[in-house]
C-alpha cells in the first residue's frame, strides 16, 4: 500500500506541476514584452574612434532600453500590446491618441537599424570597404554617384542639412535602383508618397521580431497579435514628425533641395525609384551622439567624416543582394 500512496502522491505532484506549466504558458502568451537586441559586436570596446565605449552604451543599451521601456509602459492594456515593432508603428500612427506609442517604437526601431548598419573597423585596415569591392551595391553606387567617395559626400551633405535630429538612410528598390533619404523626428521608412509601402515586411525580417513573451504584472485584456503586419492596414500614412501625427512624409514643408522627395537627382536620386524602398545603411542624425561621443555641439562634420570608418558595408550589400537580387539572363 506504501508502495501504491507513494506513486499515487508523486503521479499528483507531476499533474500539479504541470497543471502549474500550463498556467504559466497561458500567462506567458497574454503579455509580450519589446526586447532589446544585443549587438553582434561588444559594446565595451566601442566603435573605434567613432563613438567610444561609453556613448555607445549610451545608445545601445541606455537609450534603446529607455525607449523601449517606455514603449512597453504605453502599449499594456491596449490593442497594441501583443503586437511586434513594426506592426506598432504601423497601427499606432494611423491613431493620434497613440503618438507616443508610435513614437517609441519607430525611434527604437531606427536606432536598431542604426547599430546593424556599424561594426568596430578592422585591425589592419582603417575601413569596411574591402568587403565592399566587386558587389552590386558597389556598381549600384557607381552607377548613381559615379564613385563611393562622391556618394558618401551625397550622403553626408543629406545629414549636415537636417537642422533637427533625425536619421538617413541609404535605401533601394525591388530593381537595385538606389537613393538617399532622410527621415525627421521618429520618421519611418514604412509608408512613401501617402501610400502604405509592403516594405515593412522586409523590416521585420531584416531586424528581427523584438517581441519576447514575458509574465504580465496585471491580467490583460489585449487583443491578440496579427497574424501578419498586414493586417488592419489603411492608407493613411504613419506621421514623419512626432509632434504632427497626421503629416505625412510627401506634406513635410521642407524647401526643395536635400531634405525634399522632389530634390535633384544627384544629391538624392528618388524620382526613379518604386514604390517600396528597401533600408541598406542608416545614420542617426541625434547630437546626443556627437556630443556625448567627444565631438562637441558642433562636431557633426567630424562624426560624419568618422562614421564612414565603422560603416557595415557587408551589411547593406547582404540586404540588397537579398530585397534586389541579380538578375541572370
């Protein structure tokens, strides 16, 4: 009979326990936390003479985290709160009283893409741009800039010509044709000239989904996560501007020249491009940086003229390889 109690008593501890699992799991599934990423390279060695251990924890853990801890505090207990980044900033624009939720999620996102697009330079080299030669990113940028040094000057006067923070991006469409774009505020890439842009599919799939499953600290009554990105998509446009949720990147009132869609074609090549435009390279335009970093308030030319140093070429000839592969014949 002992024999018996003791495998009926532990048979009910097993069941209890896992009684306890399933409790958990279901717990587990009812709250999804934004999770920061850790970076491919450590952050106490810095980024050369580019940024220095300590503005780059700054930016990689100290403000993404902030970011994303206060993404997270806005999302619990709203629609919002089970979905991934991108499908954050695609629903939380289209609504003004979720401009915050909109706001966090698109700058954590852009500054993700940001720390992907650097690496630390090589110890025998002063640059990236070995793994640069014989790609077609570089014929690509031969072909719009005529040389990489002309491009980066392109790219770096796109930067010095934003007053405010913001980010650039070097972007390509589905046919490999490429342009420099800059984006203002928390501005996103996702959306172009009022309609939606099917390449925040590839965002998620270039950054990674930064949703974690995580015990909830209150029962939530969040609706499920989308199935896709999506879903629940209108035409209206997410903001570009944290503080005008409605503006959209075609009505920013910018003068023509770098910071316009309608600007010439050698700073900023966007008239031939499609509709939906990939992210290769992106570069925060934020003085925190600069200024943390050493640079002083107006060494934004010198952290320009760095950060071609640690720029991740393999990086952004991996994307474009993949979003505009080749065509044989």
């Amino acid at each position: 009979m002992s024999s018996i109690g003791t495998r009926l008593a532990a048979g009910t501890s097993r069941s209890t326990r896992l009684a306890a699992v399933r409790t958990q799991a279901c717990r587990v599934q009812s709250r999804a936390l934004h999770h920061r990423r850790e970076l491919s390279y450590p952050i106490e060695e810095g980024l050369g003479t580019f940024l220095p251990p300590r503005t780059l924890k700054m930016i990689a853990e100290d403000y993404q985290q902030g970011l994303l801890d206060r993404l997270n505090d806005q999302v619990r207990g709203t629609s919002l709160e089970n979905k991934n980044i991108v499908q954050t900033i695609i629903e939380g624009a289209q609504d003004p009283s979720k401009v915050l939720e909109y706001n966090y999620a698109s700058e954590a996102l852009n500054n993700s893409f940001f720390l992907e697009s650097v690496k630390p330079p090589p110890p025998n080299a002063t640059s990236h741009e070995h793994t640069l030669r014989q790609t077609n990113l570089e014929r690509r940028i031969r072909y719009h800039w005529g040389s990489l040094a002309h491009f980066q000057s392109s790219f770096s006067a796109a930067a010095l010509g934003m007053f405010s923070s913001g980010w650039v991006w070097l972007v390509a469409d589905q046919d490999s044709r490429l342009g420099i774009m800059p984006t203002f505020g928390t501005g996103t890439l996702l959306v172009r000239s009022n309609q939606p842009s099917d390449a925040y599919i590839e965002w998620q799939q270039i950054v990674g989904d930064t949703v974690v499953p995580s015990s909830p600290s209150s029962p939530s009554s969040a609706s499920p996560s989308a199935s896709s990105p999506l879903s629940g998509m209108s035409l209206n446009p997410p903001p570009l501007n944290p503080h005008t949720p409605s503006r959209s990147m075609s009505r920013l009132p910018e003068p023509k020249g770098l910071h316009s869609l309608e600007a010439s074609q050698d700073e900023i090549p966007l008239k031939g491009l499609g509709k939906v435009v990939h992210p290769l390279l992106c570069l925060s335009v934020h003085e925190h940086a600069w200024v943390d970093a050493g640079y002083g308030v107006w060494g934004k030319e010198e952290y320009l003229k760095r950060f071609w140093t640690v720029t991740n070429w393999a990086n952004a000839s991996k994307i474009l390889d993949k979003v505009a592969p080749v065509k044989t014949q």
